[in-house]
C-alpha cells in the first residue's frame, strides 16, 4: 500500500479563498480583522512562520500589525506590548509566537491576553471554555488537524487515535479536541514517560506524531491503514526539516500528511478562521 497524501497546502489554499469571501463581507459591514503578532527574538524558524502568517492575511484581505522585539526584552516589556494590543481597536486578534527566549514567563504572557481577542485559543480562560465545551477559538494546530482528516474523508468517529506529544500547543489540546461528542474518538496520549510507545501506536487508527523527535514512527510501528500526521519539526545539518514520521510509513499506511505540506499550512489557515470567527462576532455585537 502506498498512502495518500493529507494536503495541507492544497486543503490551506481552499480554507483561504473561503475566507477571502467572508472578510469581503465583514469589510462591507465596516469591520476590517485584523491580525497582531508578536515576536521575540530572531528565531529564524518563528520569524518564518509570522512572515507566513503575514503573508496568508495580505491574501485574504486581513489587516497586518506586526510587533518584533529582541531576544534581550524583558517580561514588563513583552507585556507592555500585550496591553497595547489588548487595547488597539484594529487588532481583533492576536498571537505570541511561540516558544518565547528563555527567562521569560510564557503563561504570565498568555493569561494577560484579552481571551476574546486570542487568535491561537491558548488563553487559559479559551482553554477551559474548551474543557467544559463552550465555544472558543480552537488551537490551531489541533484543528488544522482534525480539518486535515474531515476534508480528507477520514473517519474520526470511533477511531482509536494516539497522540505523540505533551506540548501546549499541539499535544494537550489535540485530545480535548478528539473527545468531543461531534468527533467522539478514544484517544490515548503518550509521551517521553510511555513504557511500551510502538505497542499504542500498533492499536492506532489515526496517529498525530508532535514529540518532535525525528522519525520516531516507524512503519514497523503503525496499523496498516492508518492515518499518520507529521507535526514534527527537527532540523538536519543542512537546515531541512525532518519530521516525526519515517518515510517507510507510506508504505503501511492509508494516510499520511507530507512534512512540509502538511500540518504547518493547516496551522496557518485555521489562525486565519480564527481572526475572521472573532471579527465576525465583533461585527455582530
Ligand atoms: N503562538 C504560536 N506559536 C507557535 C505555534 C502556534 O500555533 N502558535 N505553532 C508552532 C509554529 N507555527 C505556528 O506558529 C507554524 C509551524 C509551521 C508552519 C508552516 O507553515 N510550516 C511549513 C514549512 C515551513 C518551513 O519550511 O520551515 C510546512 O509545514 O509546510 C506554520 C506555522 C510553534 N509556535
């Protein structure tokens, strides 16, 4: 069996044009969303994915306010710049690019943000709207994901799914996302404390690898059949992305999502659905 492929950039590229529509309406009612994003430090990999981010909103027809600040900023300056954007009525959401330098208190950042204008759903307060099954932005990794596999036809009700990976923004969320009653999945989780790692992932119909460790699933590992997403970003010497999932997957696998191509433009398009989701109930008020 060779696996089809889950494309994130074709499935990226459909979301984007939905959403050129519905901006084009917001714009008609005299709301324009806007995106803010901050980011710390010169990480030329997060600096990559804001620049996208940026990119994907010109697209659309979202406004761009961009704030960068050096790797040497401190927490009161970060958070001076989270207050401003909290209180900036042209931003009606915005992210923290993750991880912040080292030093610097993550939550203490993330819980000062205005959860009604948190485009990522990291919030603690939108994670707890999660938890107790309110509405809320959704992470966007997490629902990249499980929009990978409805748009692909893959079934996710009933589907043993294992999840590799405890990080805050794929590995927690991803499980509270797959236990909801609309996708009703089991899900197990494992991470660098699970015993037996290739027993779960044998019993798995669907597989979302994000432990970031490169090529940790192997072929010998995964059900034939199955669904394998790729969220792993590890870089070899020449600075090419290597993922979670070893190539010989393919050959066992139903499904797997390409690395890159995958996941990442997922990631992108649902912060976009989150922004435009935000200003359209900004519009309704
Ligand atoms: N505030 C956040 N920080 C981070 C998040 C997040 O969701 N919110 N996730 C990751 C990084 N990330 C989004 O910010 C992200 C990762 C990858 C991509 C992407 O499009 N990747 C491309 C490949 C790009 C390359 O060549 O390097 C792909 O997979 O095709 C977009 C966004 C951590 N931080």
């Amino acid at each position: 069996m060779t696996a089809q492929i889950l494309d994130g950039k074709a499935t990226a590229a459909a979301i984007k044009s939905e959403l050129t529509a519905r901006v084009a309406a917001l714009k008609e009612k005299g709301v324009t969303p806007g995106l803010g994003t901050i980011l710390v430090g010169e990480d030329p990999g997060s600096q990559k994915y804001v620049a996208g981010k940026h990119r994907d909103c010109a697209q659309v027809g979202i406004a761009s306010i961009q704030r960068e600040l050096p790797a040497t900023a401190t927490q009161e300056e970060i958070e001076a710049v989270v207050r401003e954007l909290n209180e900036d009525p042209a931003c009606t959401g915005y992210i923290v690019q993750l991880p912040l330098p080292r030093g610097i208190d993550e939550n203490r950042i993330l819980e000062l943000m205005d959860p009604e204008k948190d485009a990522d759903g990291l919030h603690p307060m939108n994670l707890g709207r999660l938890v107790l099954n309110e509405p809320a932005p959704l992470p966007c990794t997490p629902n990249g994901i499980l929009t990978l596999l409805r748009r692909h036809g893959v079934e996710i009700k009933g589907a043993e799914v294992v999840v590799v990976g405890r990080g805050v923004t794929i590995g927690r969320p991803m499980p509270l996302l797959l236990t909801r009653r609309s996708e009703n999945a089991t899900v197990t989780q494992c991470h660098t404390g699970t015993r037996d790692l290739s027993a779960h992932l044998k019993r798995a119909d669907i597989i979302v690898a994000a432990a970031g460790s490169p090529h940790l699933v192997r072929g010998e590992d995964v059900k034939p059949g199955a669904a394998v997403l790729d969220v792993g970003v590890s870089r070899n010497a020449e600075g090419k992305i290597v993922g979670d999932v070893h190539p010989d997957v393919a050959e066992v696998a139903a499904w797997i999502s390409p690395n890159p191509g995958g996941v990442g433009p997922m990631t992108r398009a649902q912060l976009l659905v989150n922004v435009v989701e935000a200003a359209e109930r900004s519009a309704g008020r």
